[in-house]
C-alpha cells in the first residue's frame, strides 16, 4: 500500500476525498469536476484510487492533477477490489477525516461543507442521495437513503458514499477486502456499530447524485451481484437476528411474483422492474449455495 502524504505543498487538508476507479474514463472527468466545484471554506484534498485501468482514466485525472496542487493519483493495480482500493486510498490520505466517492456518479455542490460540518458531533455521516438527475425517472424521494438511515438485520447502514473519522476507520481495520465491489458498504457500516456503537448520521445537506444502472440486462446482473452479497452479509451479521418464518413467508412471496410476473420481461416499460426483482432473487440464491446459509 501507498505510504500515506507527510505534505501535499498547500495548508494540511481537513478532509481528504478518496475517489476509487477502474476504467473509468466515461464518467470520472464529471466527478472530479463536481468536486473541484464545491461551494465550501474547507480545505480538502482529492485522491484518486486506480485500481488497474486499461483506459485513459489515468491519463483524464492527470490532467485534473496537473492543474490543482489538491489533486493525487495513487496506484493501487496489486487486486482489482474496491475495498483493497479505498484501503490503499487511506493510507495515501494526509487528513484524520475521510470521505468516499465513486467515479460515475456525481457529488453535489455543497457535499463536502456537508459532511464537514457534520462530522464533528457525528464521526460517521452518511450522503442524502438523490436518483433523479442521473437518470432514474422513476425514483422517487423515498429511495435507499434519501431521508433516512436504513436498517439491516436490525442495525445501520450506509452506503459507500460516507464521511468518517480516521480513528475510526482505523479501529474497525476499514474495509473487508473479503467483499472486494459489493456489499462492503454495508459491512463496514455493520462493523462500526459492532465494534464501538458509533452509528451513522444522514447529512441532509449532504446530497450525492447516484448513477443508476439502465437496460434490463444491467439491472438484472448489478441486483444479482446485491442479492448475493447479502447473503454474505446475512452469514456475517445476520444469524439469529433475523425472523426466519417471516422472512422465509416474505421470500416464497417474492419468488411468486417473480414466476407469475415472467411475461413482463418482454414489455419495455415494466422489464427493468422486473429484472430488478429477478435479479435480487437469483443472487440470494446463488449466495446461498456459495456461502452455505440459506437466506432466499
């Protein structure tokens, strides 16, 4: 891993904003924009995780470095793992409080004042996110993490879009690189409230544009990939908190509508939804014989 900066030339930062990519060149050069927009006093510095990429990610974020001395590019090519990549971000990192984001979405203006304001009182803020402006026109302002922190096995968690203290991160040994692109979010969320009772805080303010995946192909397989790590999650977190009658009537539910629903695979207007559905059903699945726990 990356020796972490003793200085960066510039007033030490007070956040340090980890950006993880791989093969990014699509979408990054908008996120490294949005950051070097932010309406705020905070002095934050950008390190930009490439864990491998083949395309000209590399060659777009030096060009962004080259004109702002807050601005670092860190190889991390040893395993292509978002987990093993946000590890080696933090260890590159110069400020105690630290911030996450991902290469093909969008942070808002004021996402950094947010989580910096925030983070004090709170060691642990997660990002208000929205699903609209990057595409989603059925999302509503109800979705995942929207308004609130959701719950899992009856505990938070918070998606990888969060801020949080270095000590922290540091107690809990950061990111599991046994979940190497899903699901690490929420175990990392999990192991904080297990492991020192901090949990985390929406910041409102703090409003993250999310990239929702399109076609129903795409959907089908990233909600393959979501329902398969929560069984990780389950056989990590999960044993014995979980109402087994009632998740097993809710499940046989869940795998009815899918069969009987079959036919609206073929109509554009409802695949997605149903794909989604589908997906989701099928990755538990797949889970469960993978990790040897049945959660449906």
């Amino acid at each position: 891993m990356s020796e972490r900066a003793d200085t960066l030339g510039v007033t030490e930062p007070a956040l340090s904003v980890i950006l993880c990519t791989l093969n990014g060149e699509q979408t990054i050069a908008a996120q490294l924009q949005a950051l070097a927009s932010q309406e705020t006093s905070v002095q934050f510095e950008t390190i930009v995780v490439d864990n491998g990429s083949t395309d000209r990610t590399v060659e777009i974020v030096q060009h962004f470095a080259e004109g702002s001395r807050s601005v670092r590019v860190v190889a991390a090519p040893e395993q292509q793992n978002l987990s093993y990549a946000r590890n080696v971000g933090v260890d590159a990192a110069a400020a105690e409080w630290l911030a996450f984001c991902d290469d093909d979405d969008l942070v808002g203006e004021r996402w950094v004042e947010a989580l910096a304001a925030a983070l004090p009182n709170a060691q642990f803020v997660a990002s208000s996110m929205d699903y609209r402006r990057l595409g989603d026109v059925h999302a509503d302002s109800r979705g995942f993490q929207s308004t609130q922190i959701e719950e899992m096995f009856g505990r938070p968690i918070a998606n990888g879009a969060i801020a949080i203290s270095r000590s922290i991160w540091t107690e809990v040994g950061g990111n599991d690189e046994h979940f190497g692109g899903t699901g690490e979010d929420f175990d990392f969320a999990l192991r904080v409230t297990e492991a020192t009772g901090v949990r985390p805080v929406l910041a409102r303010d703090a409003v993250y544009h999310y990239r929702s995946r399109s076609g129903g192909r795409a959907v089908f397989h990233q909600m393959r990939r979501y329902g398969t790590s929560h069984v990780q999650l389950y056989r990590r977190h999960g044993v014995g908190q979980v109402d087994r009658r009632r998740h097993t009537i809710e499940a046989l539910r869940n795998w009815w509508w899918v069969v009987t629903r079959a036919p609206l695979a073929v109509q554009p207007s409802r695949r997605e939804n149903w794909m989604r559905q589908a997906g989701r059903r099928v990755g538990r699945l797949i889970g469960s014989f993978r990790y040897r726990v049945c959660y449906l």
